[in-house]
C-alpha cells in the first residue's frame, strides 16, 4: 500500500518561503502570480498499516499541528 501524505502551513500562518518565491515568479516575468505556499510530501510505501496509526504519525511526527495541516491519501 502506498500512503501519500501533504503538509502544508495553515492557511492562518505567514509562508515566508512562499513569498519569496512569489516574489521571485514577479521578477522572472509573472506577475499574475498572487500567492504561492511551500509545502512537503512524503510518498511511503507501508504493508498492512493501520490507518489509525498512519494519521497518528502524520500528526506527532511528520507535521508541526501548531503551524501545518496535512492530508492523508492511501492507495
């Protein structure tokens, strides 16, 4: 089974690093550029996992609760 996950900062906290890169899209030429947001994904290759746990190890180790929010997809 492959567990892809998506962690992205919550939509209420500054992205600095999105904002260079706005910034940067403006200088390269492409204004029309209103916001972009920096996130991570993980893509892990797991047999038999509980789903339960999955979104448990999301939570406490590959995400930041405070600051992030993520997405669990299994296939």
């Amino acid at each position: 089974m492959k567990a892809k996950v998506i962690v992205m900062p919550k939509q209420s906290v500054l992205d600095p690093q999105g904002v260079a890169v706005r910034d940067a899209m403006h200088h390269h030429g492409l204004p029309q550029v209103k916001s972009v947001r920096i996130g991570k994904f993980m893509e892990i290759e797991v047999e038999g996992a509980d789903e339960a746990k999955l979104h448990e190890i999301c939570r406490d180790l590959l995400s930041n609760p405070v600051i992030e929010d993520y997405r669990l997809e299994l296939q």
